[in-house]
C-alpha cells in the first residue's frame, strides 16, 4: 500500500489509576529517525517504544511526545539527601565567589528537580506504563491511518501525472517516426549540395544519411522510457510501499527524457520533451513525500 510519510496521531489510554496521552508526529525524511520523549519515571522504555515503532513503519522522522497523569493520593516523593547536600554547597561556594549577601532559600534548592523522586505504588505495578504503552498503540494506529489516507491521495495524484507522460511520448513517437523519411531527405540534399556534382559511390552515401539517421533516432529511449512507467504503476500498485525504488525510477526516466532532447530535430517534440521533464520534476517532489 502505497503510504505518505506525513501524518500525525493522538491516543490516550487509561489503566488503574492512570491516564496517558501519546501523540507521533511524522515527517519526510530518507530514512527512518524516531525521537522519543517519555515521563522521567518511564525513560527505561524508551528502546521498546522505538522498536514497537519500527515493526510497523518504514521511514520517516517521527517525533513521539507521551505524558501521564496519575491519582495523587498515591504520590509518593522521596529526596536525594546527600545530592541536596551538594548542591547547598554548590550555592554557598557560588555565593562566596560572587560575593552575594542574600540567604540561600528554599526556592534555590527547588529549581534542582533531580533532587526529588516521584512514584505511586500502582507505578511499581507497571499500571502508568501500560497505560503509556495503550496511548502509544492508539496514536501509532491514528497515524497510520493518516499517512495510508495521504498515500492514496497521492498515488491518485501520481497517476494522473504518469499517464500525461505516457500521453506525451506517444506524441514523440509518432513526431519522430513521421519526420525520420523527412530528415533523411533533407541529409540527402545536402549531402548533394556539398558535392556539387562530383562522382562518389552511392552505396556510401546512402550508409551515411541512415548512420546519421540512427543518431536521431529514439525508438530505444522511447521504449526504455514506456517500460519504467509501467513499473513505476506495478510499484504504486503494489501491497508495498516503494518510494526509494520510484524515486530511483524517475531518475531512470529523466534520463530518456534527456537523450531525448539531444536528439530532438523538431520544434514540437523539443517542446514537449520540456513539458515531460517538467512533470517528472513534479511527480519526483511527490515521491519524495512516500515511504
């Protein structure tokens, strides 16, 4: 399925005494980068988190944001004695050093957060992680369904744009075919202008305006080009999503468009070489948004 790497989800959940709210935000990004924020009392979880997170997506840079809240009659702080130790000292010395008069007071100890250690009993029994973890799954599967919606859109999107190429080379192919015998008229005449009467084999001649011929010939990268464009909707159709490999694609195809440009001999096929190129720039700043 064809997936966007854009999209933001929000779940909550509840266990026990505990509620959580977890909210993944995902942008482009070539390949995947997780930034996971949890509470400071769950911070060992953070490595089960990022790995729940990589068994469903691809790719991305996604940013998870989880919060709880729990009963307060359970609360229970504690403080780190021997850290509050260190940093009165850390307060008096700075004090001295800077010549400060006023008391230390109970204000600049509290700005220390690390001194004190938040926990409930229901905490110890793992209810606020999994109430974090049914937030998370509830925000991982509202994002993904964001990023699949955002998929079909483009794929829509994508196309509508691939069938205007396939339009567009056709009309190449039938502008190069038509003026091949054209061209090779033309090479004739000036070939004969160039001798001006003068006696040389015919056989050669006419081996050298077809050589000439083939130069301008597109068939090869018209054909090359046909081909990566059913690939590229074999890939959008796919039970996967390919972005990597369709923005490998367009490149390929860009490539064709090029050669033929080079090989241009007509205004109107010059034209319309421009025309594909601009829509294969267009549809490579779509892929860029697929997983």
């Amino acid at each position: 399925m064809t997936q966007s790497m854009t999209g933001f989800g929000k779940g909550e959940a509840v266990v026990g005494a505990y509620s959580a709210t977890a909210e993944i935000r995902s942008v482009n990004s070539r390949y995947l980068e997780i930034s996971v924020k949890l509470p400071q009392n769950l911070s060992s979880y953070e490595m089960e988190v990022r790995e729940t997170i990589r068994q469903q997506i691809g790719r991305g840079k996604l940013s998870v944001l989880v919060s709880t809240t729990g009963s307060q009659g359970d609360m229970q702080v504690t403080v780190d004695s021997d850290s509050v130790k260190r940093v009165m000292s850390l307060l008096q010395s700075l004090k001295k050093t800077t010549k400060i008069s006023s008391p230390i007071k109970l204000d600049h100890v509290l700005i220390f957060k690390d001194l004190f250690k938040g926990g409930t009993a229901e905490s110890q029994n793992g209810d606020e992680w999994e109430a974090a973890k049914g937030a998370i799954a509830a925000a991982l599967a509202q994002l993904q369904q964001a990023r699949a919606a955002e998929g079909l859109a483009l794929k829509a999107d994508l196309s509508k744009r691939i069938e205007e190429l396939r339009q567009a080379l056709t009309k190449i192919e039938r502008l190069s075919r038509d003026h091949v015998d054209e061209e090779k008229s033309r090479l004739r005449q000036k070939v004969n202008e160039v001798l001006n009467g003068k006696e040389v084999d015919p056989v050669r001649i006419e081996l050298e305006i077809v050589l000439l011929a083939d130069k301008l010939d597109i068939t090869e990268e018209v054909v090359r080009f046909r081909t990566h464009t059913n690939f590229f909707m074999q890939l959008l159709d796919g039970s996967d999503s390919n972005g990597r490999r369709l923005n490998f694609l367009i490149q390929e195809m860009n490539r064709e468009a090029n050669t033929m440009g080079s090989k241009a001999f007509d205004a109107d096929m010059s034209h319309l070489v421009v025309e594909m190129k601009e829509e294969l720039e267009k549809i490579r700043e779509q892929v860029q948004n697929l997983e």
